[in-house]
C-alpha cells in the first residue's frame, strides 16, 4: 500500500509539499504549479516526460526570462521530487528534464555606488521607503525576506550593535549585523508588529516592494529596469570590492555555496558584510 494512500487527489498531495513554507513561497509555487497542471490538463500520476518537455517548450514560446523559466520548472520538479518520496509517484518523470542554462546578464543588474546612493536618497521617497531600500542594500537580504521581518527578528547586541534573525530559502535561518545608521531609520518606523508595513497594516509584500524601487528609479534617473533584487547584488559585488571575504558574503546573504558568492558567500556573528559598504 502506498505511504500516501489517504492522499486521493493532487490537490491535497500539493498542500502536503507547501506545508511550512513561508506565505509568499506558497502563493508562488501555488501559482506556478497549476499553471502547469492546467497546460497538461491531466493528473501528475499521468504525466509524463513528454508532457514536462512540452511545458518547457511552452514556456519558450511565450518568451519568458530564462531565470523565470527556470524557477518555474524548478517548482515542478520540487513538486514531482517530493511526491515521488511519499510513493505517489512510481517515477520521477521530472528528474530526466533538461533545465535552461543559468542567467549570464547578472552583470548588467548590479548597480553602481553613485546609483544605489541616488535611490536611497530619492527625495520623494517616504520614512518607511527609504528604510526599506537602506536595509535591504545594506543587509543583502532577499526582497520577501525583509517584507516579512518583524521587530522580535531583532535584538540589540551588549556592544551595541544590532542583529536581525532572517528566514531563508529552505527554512534556514541566518543572522547578520544591521549597520546603526541603518538601524536609526528603521526605528523611526516602529508602530506595527512588522517593520515594514502597508496602508492595511499588515507587511507589504512583493509588489509594494517593487512599486517603491521603480518609483525611485524614476525620480533618480537610475536604470527604469531596476528591481529591488538588484540591491542584493550589489550588495554581494560592493562588499566583495571593498575587501570582505568572499565567505563572510556567502554567509550573509545566505547562499548554499562558496559557488553560487563567487559569480560576483550564523546567530552571533563577530562580523557581516554590511560593514563593509560604509554606513
């Protein structure tokens, strides 16, 4: 008898593999694996590497960033790993698929010094705005990240210093150092149980977060392309410039490997990256 016997239909299997994932990792996987379900228009028990290869093909022609086509694939064969363990799957169909070659313009999405400077002080830019570009720049930290932080997430060091506490890809946790310049601006919005927090009083999320860098990006005359993730990356390139070890990145910004720092690596650290941008 199948270990997953009293899972009857793909959707309860799919609330299994989503089961304490972050919120907005929920809804975007969610999204992702029923626009592939609805391409195939078929059961995952049914499916197989054809129907994976036509989705790919699909997603091709619809003329997607390579880096969105490829976490969108990357979700479904998470999906087909996790439903292959529980043996509701006989075979990983998904195992066999051949993924899209990594992003190479990561160069073209890393801003300069002079640049990041004309957006944090965009003079139309609000408290809680202007705080949310300067801690995430100064930190490194994903964009959904920082939505979700709230103030338990920091603590006050005995030397002084401040720390935050961030959730990570895979429910890691990692801590790093909060500039105290940076800290200062992030107290001035202090009033909800989240820092960073929208006209409902609830945190902003992903969307709010790109609405506030592009707006800026007008107003500064800075590259219209910008996202608020190229504040990560250019927090990874400026630290390595100025001197922190490519590990002390790696650990900061919370990648899995020495690899994934070099293309530009935990809960009382004597030392962050962030440091080393000048705040």
């Amino acid at each position: 008898m199948s270990s997953l016997s009293r899972v009857s239909t793909d959707q309860k299997l799919i609330e299994m593999w989503l089961h304490g994932r972050p919120v907005s990792t929920q809804k975007e996987y969610r999204r992702d694996t029923y626009a592939f379900l609805a391409f195939v228009d078929k059961d995952l028990q049914e499916c197989k590497l054809e129907d994976l290869q036509a989705y790919s093909t699909c997603l091709d022609e619809q003329g997607i960033k390579s880096s969105t086509k490829k976490r969108k694939l990357n979700v479904v064969k998470s999906l087909f790993t996790f439903a292959t363990k529980l043996n509701y799957l006989r075979f990983n169909v998904a195992a066999a698929l051949k993924m899209p070659k990594g992003d190479t313009s990561l160069a073209g999405r890393i801003l300069k010094t002079s640049e990041v400077l004309k957006l944090i002080n965009c003079p139309k830019l609000s408290v809680r705005d202007r705080a949310f570009l300067k801690f995430v720049y100064a930190t490194g930290v994903r964009v959904s990240e920082a939505c979700n932080l709230k103030w338990e997430d920091f603590q006050e060091r005995d030397s002084g210093e401040v720390q935050v506490t961030v959730l990570g890809k895979g429910e890691k946790l990692r801590t790093v150092l909060v500039p105290i310049v940076v800290w200062m601006e992030l107290e001035q919005c202090k009033g909800h149980e989240y820092v960073f927090v929208g006209k409902m009083g609830n945190a902003i999320d992903r969307v709010a977060a790109h609405h506030i860098i592009k707006d800026a990006a007008i107003v500064a005359g800075v590259n219209p392309k910008v996202s608020a993730h190229w504040l990560r990356h250019s927090h990874a390139s400026h630290a390595l410039n100025k001197g922190a070890p490519i590990h002390l990145v790696r650990t900061s910004l919370g990648h899995s490997s020495v690899a994934t720092t070099d293309k530009y690596l935990h809960a009382n650290p004597d030392d962050s990256s962030g440091n080393y941008l000048g705040f």
